[in-house]
C-alpha cells in the first residue's frame, strides 16, 4: 500500500558481497521511501531507471496522482486503456475478489474516502448510516469489467478503483523484474515497507518484522526475523494507520460489505509468497476477513505463508503462523 504499514528492519547478509560490487540506492516514490540494494561485478547504477519506472508506475495506478490513469477512469474521462499496468493490476485485484468471496475489494475507494482514509482527508466525525448506505449501493466489483481490448464498462458511473491495498507490492515486483532483466541475481528491494529478497546462492536476506503495540510511537520493536530467499514480504495491519473518534480507533481496512472500518480481533498480518503483489494483497485480505476466515484461507491456500498477530478475549498479544512462516524464521541462537 501506498500508505504506513508495519515496519521491516532491513537487515542484510551481506557478506558474500565483494565491496566493489555491491550497490545500495536510495529515493522516494509513491509517497514514501525506497532502499534498494544489490550485487552488480560491471557496478552499474540503475537509480535513475528505477526512478522513471516508479514515476511512470504512479501514472497507471496512484490515486493521488490526479493525471493518473486510475484517476482519469474514476472520473470517468477515459473508457477504453492499454496501459499495461492498470490492466495487471485490474485483473489481478479481480482474481483476488473472487478468491477472498468479495472480502478484499478495490470498488471500497468511495468509502475509504468518506472515511478520511483516501487523498483527501476531510471527514471529522463518524460516518452516518444512511451514508453509508447510499455509496455502498456503487461499491461492488462486479459492477465494473474491462474487456480483452482494454474497453471499460460501469454498471453506475459512480463506481471508482484504488489499488492502493497491493500496488506498492506491484511496483516492488516490478523494479525485481528490471534489475533481473539487467542480469542482477542478488538483490533486495523495500519501498515504504514491501519487501522482495532475490537470491541466486544458497544465501538469504534477514528481515526483522516489528511487533505491533498502539502505545508507542517506536519503530523499532523488533519481534522476530525471517530468512527471505526468492520471496515477496508485505505486512498489513491497524495499529499504525486508524483514526480516533470519541476514544474509538478507527482501522483503516473498510469493510465493502458492511461499509465500515473493520472491527476484529487481528491487529496485523504478515505474508510471504513468490511475489510481493500477492503478499500485499492478501495482507490486507486476512485484516479484513478477521482471524477465523483467515486461517480458514491460508489452509486453502498453500501457496501462501503467514503470520497474524490477533488481541485474545483478555487483550493479550496472541501469534498465529502457518508451517511455511514458522520455517522461515530465524532462531534467536541464530542471531
């Protein structure tokens, strides 16, 4: 997502480098931050490529992007695209739809606006029923299809799109793709919290995942580490991003069904999977579907691994972690 998510400590095993092959990048994009590092033997600099990947990336799909392609289509300005990314991008969210049962959908845009969560930010107080109710009647993804040629068709023209929920995952697969294509094998690429280890070797990246308290303002609380090996990392969750009305915090995470912030017991969820479009996504799915669906999803969905963090019925701190997860971490005797 384009917003804060959990934050990644960005440890690197780096010493199979040799120093003068190893080049790290740093910029912005996307409204955040990036930190790319990899082993290149011609020492080449790929920083402003990358830049201009990004930059073009937000034009298909940033919705705080006004000239964006997503932007223009939710205005209704556009009807027919080839853009390349918006189209991966529109068919992936929709076999995430359909495998999440409606649960993770892109058409909740009007809300998380009308909730102060979207580009805008100006709600002050807690939405009304009859609010809710009336922009719930153009939220659906079935109520928008894009055709083989590119053709766009609304069902109500108020229908509008935010791939905010993975597309931060999309652009880090995408720079992965680029610097594959230039023959990079060793790389680790983070923007704003996305994270993909790509390794040739029998080596890995070790990534520290933050453990979640609503208490501090401390990006550092290190809970655990994993060893990421050709894998795609992405963490979702409610206690960074929320508003407070009359001492309730409010999730970030809008529930297209019922149209509000979504109440559950999951404070933040963990994924990893062969690309980082699919950890973003499905991060934000299990935050939204709650614990019990979501454990019901990951045993349906091996190609996926996980950790949620969830409040028990006495407010303690409980782990939940698929098979997958748990081999992946690292032992604090490892350390």
């Amino acid at each position: 997502m384009f917003s804060m998510k959990l934050f990644f400590l960005l440890t690197s095993l780096l010493s199979f480098f040799m120093v003068d092959s190893q080049k790290t990048l740093y910029g912005e994009a996307q409204g955040t931050t990036y930190t790319i590092q990899y082993n290149d033997s011609l020492n080449r600099d790929f920083q402003n490529e990358i830049d201009s990947l990004l930059y073009f990336f937000d034009l298909s799909v940033s919705t705080y992007q006004p000239e964006s392609v997503i932007s223009a289509i939710n205005r209704n300005e556009l009807k027919e695209t080839d853009d390349s990314v918006f189209l991966y991008c529109f068919r992936f969210a929709k076999e995430i739809w359909r495998e999440t049962k409606g649960n993770f959908d892109p058409t909740v845009y009007p809300l998380v606006n009308a909730w102060g969560f979207g580009p805008e930010r100006k709600k002050e107080g807690e939405m009304k029923s009859a609010a809710i109710d009336s922009i719930l009647q153009f939220v659906g993804f079935e109520k928008i299809e894009v055709s083989s040629s590119g053709m766009i068709t609304k069902r109500d023209a108020r229908v509008s799109l935010d791939f905010n929920a993975f597309a931060q995952g999309y652009s880090v697969d995408v720079v992965s793709n680029f610097l594959q294509s230039k023959g990079i094998k060793t790389a680790l690429i983070e923007i704003g919290g996305e994270v993909f280890g790509l390794n040739d070797l029998d080596f890995y990246w070790l990534l520290g995942v933050e453990s979640p308290a609503y208490n501090t303002d401390s990006k550092n609380d290190t809970q655990l580490s994993l060893k990421i090996h050709n894998k795609g990392v992405a963490t979702s969750g409610n206690y960074r991003k929320y508003r407070e009305i009359e001492g309730q915090k409010l999730s970030h995470h809008i529930h297209p069904k019922t149209g509000r912030p979504t109440q559950n017991r999951l404070l933040s969820a963990t994924v990893i999977s062969n690309h980082t479009i699919l950890s973003d996504a499905t991060a934000t799915g299990l935050l939204v579907m709650g614990l019990k669906s979501s454990k019901k999803y990951l045993r349906t969905h091996k190609e996926i691994d996980a950790m949620m963090i969830y409040a028990s019925m006495k407010g303690k701190f409980k782990v939940y972690k698929t098979k997958g997860f748990r081999k992946m971490e690292v032992d604090n005797k490892d350390k």
